[in-house]
C-alpha cells in the first residue's frame, strides 16, 4: 500500500486483531534484550503489515517496533527521505500477555521524516480512530467484518484541574516523580492514553516515548487542536527530524524521543505538566 487509503487501513487493522485474538489465549511470551516483553502476535502482526505496506523498490518504506534493527542504514535514510508506514503491531505487550485490556494496535504515514497520517485500533474495546486529511474520524465498535460505523470525531478534552486523570508511562512512573496532586494511571501502553484524551477520559499523558509508540496517534492529536510539548519546553509537531526524535545511528535512544512528553488539550496544561516533571 503506497497511499493512505481510509477503508484499506482499517481492513489492515482488522486483519491485524484478528491475529492478535488468534494467539490472545496463547501469547508465547518471551523477554527481548532490553528485557521488554515481545509475544508471537507481535511478531506475526508486524509480519503482516510489512507484507501489505513495505516496498522498497516503489519507494515505500516500513519502521516496526520488531523489525526495525533488521534494516541496513541504507533503508533507515530512504525510510526518513521517502514514504514511510511507521506501526507497532501490539503497544501494550505487557497487558496483552497478561490479559488486561489495556492494548492496542497502530499505524502511522509519514512522508519526508513528518507525521500525515494515523490510525489507532483498540481491540479490547473495539475503538477505532483515523484521520483522513485534516478530519479525523472513531467509531465505538470495530466489527470483525462489515461496515464500519465511522463519524467525525468531536473532541470533548476534560477541563483541567486537580481532579483530572493523567495517564504515565511506565519510565516516567518508575524514573521520575510527577509533583501534582491528580490521579494517575500508570500504564505500560500510549496506544489507549493518546486518543482518549480526544474523548476526555484523560486530561493529559506524561511519557518517554518511541517512534512507533506515537506515530499512530500524533497526527489524530494534532489535526484535533491538542497540545504536546517536550519536558525542555519544545513544541511537538509532525516532523520528526526536527530535534523531536533521536535519529543517529548507533545512539543508544535511536529512535526515543529527546526528552519525556507531555499531551494535553492546552498548551497551559502542557507547560504545568513539564514544569511538574522531577528529574532523577
């Protein structure tokens, strides 16, 4: 697939959960050398999608959370210079294998290293939310077939005060402290977080993130006016070159963004986030 096409995404995505429930009672666990988990869906996931979306000769490329360091440099320049699919097959391996229903599966369009396009599917819920130009649509239940009931998202962002939920990664809660009195909800997962702050689940999410961790996401975030800022006071755009993604070879947070995360509904909320923030 070169182009984003709204309906092949979603028959991609589909196609993707069903694997995901194929091995849901059987997920063959195993810990990978960052000591991170990684399942056999995982890896049959990102197979399927490499097989629907990576084609170099046509100048289309695939980044992978699984797949990624099986590349030679030569394809990582022409994946940032060209047409890139940037997915991660299960966010939330961790609740996958542990049957806690906190995961999801998303994909991303990036041309010339800048985030176009996004698409995130929660199979445990059966949430699905995609972009498609400047519009960005969700439907509250994903069939395994048949129509889906997509409608234009209306954000509704949780007003922010001391009793809105923010949502951490599992680094920020186990690296650093967050000095504000909200509730918090620490989980292993940006898959679910980032787009339900668009339905005012969560009022912010706070987050060492990877490429594939938000490419799925950022562009919904951002075509629906929401706010994401680095912890140094850095802005969050689409282009990932742009000093938002450690991009050198061999550097050992390739890939990670430069600095914790912040996502919010406002840039005041964002700022109150970073400045909240305790380095270790």
């Amino acid at each position: 697939m070169a182009n984003w096409d709204r309906d092949a995404v979603v028959d991609l995505l589909r196609d993707c959960a069903r694997i995901a429930l194929r091995f849901y009672d059987d997920p063959q666990r195993e810990l990978k050398a960052d000591r991170s988990l990684v399942t056999a869906a995982d890896r049959a996931i990102e197979d399927r999608m490499a097989e629907a979306l990576d084609d170099p000769p046509a100048g289309v490329y695939m980044i992978g959370e699984e797949t990624v360091g099986r590349h030679g440099e030569d394809y990582v320049a022409g994946a940032l210079a060209g047409r890139t699919w940037v997915v991660d097959p299960i966010d939330g391996t961790a609740s996958y294998a542990h049957h806690v229903p906190a995961w999801g599966i998303s994909v991303g369009l990036m041309e010339g290293g800048v985030l176009r396009e996004g698409a995130v599917l929660l199979p445990p819920t059966g949430e699905l939310f995609i972009s498609d130009g400047d519009a960005v649509f969700f439907a509250e239940r994903c069939p395994e077939g048949g129509a889906v009931d997509l409608r234009p998202l209306k954000p509704r962002p949780r007003a922010w005060d001391d009793g809105a939920l923010i949502a951490l990664a599992q680094t920020v809660a186990k690296r650093r402290l967050l000095r504000l009195p909200n509730p918090v909800h620490a989980l292993a997962c940006a898959v679910m977080p980032l787009p339900y702050l668009l339905l005012g689940r969560y009022a912010a999410y706070v987050g060492a993130l990877k490429l594939w961790d938000f490419a799925g996401a950022l562009p919904l975030l951002l075509k629906c006016g929401f706010v994401g800022k680095l912890a140094d006071g850095r802005r969050i755009g689409p282009d990932i070159a742009a000093g938002l993604v450690e991009l050198e070879a061999g550097h050992p947070r390739r890939w990670a963004m430069a600095e914790p995360a912040v996502f919010a509904a406002t840039e005041a909320a964002c700022d109150t986030l970073a400045g909240a923030i305790v380095r270790p």
